[in-house]
C-alpha cells in the first residue's frame, strides 16, 4: 500500500444517503445555472433593447477574440502563479 485505501466499508444505508444527498447538490446546481443563464440573458435582451451593444465586422470580431483569449491567458498566469 502507498499510503491510499483500497477498500473502504460503508454501511448500505449511510451510502444511500450519501447518494441521495450529491443528487440533490447536483439538481440545485442544475438550478442555479439555469437562474444564472436566464439573468443573463435578461440583461442581454434589455441590452439589445435599450441599443447598448457593439457591432462587428470581420476585422474588429478578430481583435475581440484576440483580446478574450489574451486576458484568459493572462487569468490562468495569475491562477498559476499563486
């Protein structure tokens, strides 16, 4: 053995309650998601509204792009870092 359990015993019941209890973690993560989506795209559908948006063209939507995937490399820098 290198210091990990290779068998664990676990009485039937306290593992189904376990499982009942990721179940419910995972439906109210599902949820949160969905509620986060839908705020989302409700400030997208008043953005759209009230014209507070950018259009792009071929050339600008590539510098946008570019700029995303810049400060997503710069963020996982960072995240390495600490």
């Amino acid at each position: 053995m290198n210091g990990k359990a290779e068998v664990v015993v676990h009485e039937a019941q306290a593992f189904q309650q376990m499982i009942d209890q990721l179940q419910r973690l995972e439906e109210e993560l599902q949820k949160l998601k969905l509620e986060a989506l839908r705020s989302q795209i409700d400030i997208g559908i008043k953005q759209l509204d009230s014209s507070q948006y950018t259009e792009y063209n071929d050339e600008s939507l590539s510098a946008f792009f570019a700029n995303i995937k810049a400060r997503g490399q710069e963020n996982l820098a960072d995240r390495d870092s600490l």
